[in-house]
C-alpha cells in the first residue's frame, strides 16, 4: 500500500514516484554542499480538488544525511519536488483505490505508524517502475535509494544505480557474491544496503487536528511527559514538573517569558503530541520562536511568477521517530522545516517542480 498506485503519504524508505517516467535526474537530488545522494524523508500526497491538472499531487522531501551539512541556518541539506497529474494520465486508473483521499484542503496533522517490517521496499522493481495499471514502464530505479538508476552493474548489467556510492554500497552489502552468480538475487543484498542507508519506514496516518476542546484532562500526565522529553533533547533545559507555570517553561527552553510563540506551540502540540506533520495549505506555520523565522521577502516566487505560499510543516517530533534525535551538537536536527510551494500549482516547467523549504532552528 506504500508503492506508488496507493499514492501514499510516508515517511522514509524509498520515494513512492507519482510520474513515472521523468524522475527527478541524479544531480537535482544531490546535495548542494558535499555532492552526495540524498535520501528521501518524507512525501505527502495532496490532490487539489478545484484543479484538474492536480486530481494526483505529492510533494517529495530528500535529506542529506551528511549531519556535516545541516548547520544551524542551512536549509540547503534539503529539497522539495512537486509533481502532479490530471485524473486521466498514462500511469494510473481513472477511478483511483479506495485508500485515496481525494480533498486535502483545511488544517490537518500526521501521525507516523511504522510499518511491520521497515526495510525499505524490497519488494519493489529493483531496476524499473511502473504502476501496474498501465503498459508504461518508468525510469530505471537506483536498487539502493530508489532515485533515478541511469548507471548499472558493469559485470551482470541487472542492478541500476544512481551514483557510484550506492553502487560500492551494494557491491560491499553482498552484490559482489551475487554478481559471480549471474546476479539473480540482486533484491536481497539490495534490501541489505537500503536498511544501511534510507530512513525507516513509516506510513502517515492523517486526520483533523484536534481543537482545544477535543483535549482529554485524563491525559494531561502522558502529554507532559512527552513533552519533557522533547525538550530535554533539544531546549538543554533536563526534566520538567507539571507544577511549572507556562513562563517558567518558556524560560526553560531557552525562551524568555514574554515568548508568546513558544507557548503558542507548546499548547498547540499538547493537543496531539505524537503529531510529525501539520498541513495547512495556504496557512500559517506554527513556529516555535520569534527567532529564525523567515523575512518577508525570504520565500521566492516560482519560477512561473505566482507567489509561493505555506503548505506543510515537518515537526521535531519525527526526529525521534526516525532516531535522529541524538543530543550532538553535530547531529541532524530542525525545530520545524516549513514548505511552501507555488501558489498555482503551475505546469511551469519539469514534472517534478523544486519547491521551497525554510528550516526553523532551536
């Protein structure tokens, strides 16, 4: 259910392509700063239902796992691509699956279920892609990230790579004994060499963020609880007591009193505290301080000349999901990665559109 005919919403493994046959090429999803592959960690399928060019839409975001590269203020160790597709297309069935949620529109959250196995997409086509509903075979697939393969094994000529990383990954994961054999199990050692590489795999359970109101006082322990942690981890500030008043909090955490942002958030994310994603297309991100927010004039257009505007945001609390939370000051860290796409959903250029992405730190 997490390939790419459910059109699902996940976090890590490999990308569950939309369009099939114009995969994003090997150097657009590199990083900017040290050249390397990045790995895919998240993408969220967001039809709009008042465009027909976006009956299909999902947004795709990669992350360097370099922790070298993810300094406090550098949002270049991510990237976002858009693609999108009208309800009759060459990849697809006309009347989608039942899984499919067609209207996206309003103020959601995402909560991260981990799949009974997290070894990422071995069952997979290792080496093509297509949607099993069509006569269309999609661009060769890396074996290793599942991104564009344009590369392939020199000796038995069946595993598709994206860089000669992954393919020395895979060689030293058990293709080197395999290749001797005719290279007729490459999805096994390929198996091996994603779980060494990719994020874990998780599917997104979306539903309504809850109101105030909906707030259950018989949970209130469990919410501080979990909220002491995430602060342990990330405001420096060690165990807190459910007697402490909301401005000692915010001192707590390395804010000062006055800081209605940080209480703002705090009472947000108490209303869903396993809560990894906030969709809001058209709105507001909810930002954790008044700090590192970005100017007005910080976000740019798109390319076809319609503004960008928030429509997503990657919360904290999946760095725990994912065990990225380590207390190094050099480990990959973020207070929210907020993503703001083209106001149009224009057809402007490549199928899968760069997007924009600002990265709020502690």
């Amino acid at each position: 259910r997490l390939t790419s005919r459910y059109f699902p919403s996940k976090v890590g493994g490999k990308p569950a392509w939309l369009e099939l046959t114009s995969i994003p090429r090997v150097e657009a999803v590199q990083c900017s700063q040290c050249a390397h592959p990045m790995v895919h960690l998240i993408q969220v399928y967001a039809p709009l239902s008042d465009q027909d060019t976006c009956f299909h839409r999902t947004l795709f975001v990669f992350l360097c796992r370099n922790s070298q590269c993810h300094g406090k203020g550098k949002a270049e160790a991510f990237k976002v691509f858009r693609s999108q597709l009208p309800r009759g297309n060459p990849f697809y069935s006309f009347d989608p699956p039942s899984e499919d949620d067609s209207d996206t529109d309003g103020e959601r959250g995402a909560s991260a279920t981990e799949l009974p196995s997290s070894t990422p997409s071995s069952k997979e086509p290792s080496t093509q892609h297509s949607s099993a509903e069509s006569s269309v075979v999609g661009d060769p697939l890396c074996v290793v990230c599942g991104c564009l393969g344009p590369k392939c094994c020199s000796q038995c000529k069946k595993p598709q790579y994206c860089s000669k990383e992954h393919q020395r990954l895979h060689w030293q994961k058990g293709h080197k004994k395999e290749c001797k054999a005719g290279g007729s199990t490459v999805e096994t050692s390929a198996g091996t060499a994603s779980s060494s590489l990719l994020l874990r795999q998780f599917e997104l359970v979306t539903e309504p963020e809850p109101g105030d109101e909906d707030v259950d006082d018989d949970s209130e322990a469990a919410r501080w609880q979990e909220f002491n942690e995430f602060v342990r981890r990330h405001g420096n500030a060690g165990s807190l007591d459910e007697s402490v008043d909301v401005g000692e909090l915010g001192e707590a955490a390395g804010e000062g009193p006055s800081d209605k942002q940080f209480k703002s958030f705090k009472k947000r994310m108490a209303r869903a505290p396993d809560q990894v994603l906030r969709y809001q297309r058209g709105g507001d991100p909810l930002w954790i301080s008044v700090d590192c927010q970005p100017p007005v004039d910080a976000v740019p257009a798109c390319p076809c000349g319609s503004p960008r505007s928030f429509e997503f945001q990657i919360l904290p609390q999946l760095l725990n999901h994912l065990g990225l939370d380590e207390m190094d000051t050099s480990s990959i860290d973020w207070a929210t990665l907020a993503v703001y796409t083209c106001k149009a959903s224009c057809l402007h250029g490549s199928p899968y559109k760069e997007e924009f992405l600002w990265k709020q730190d502690f």
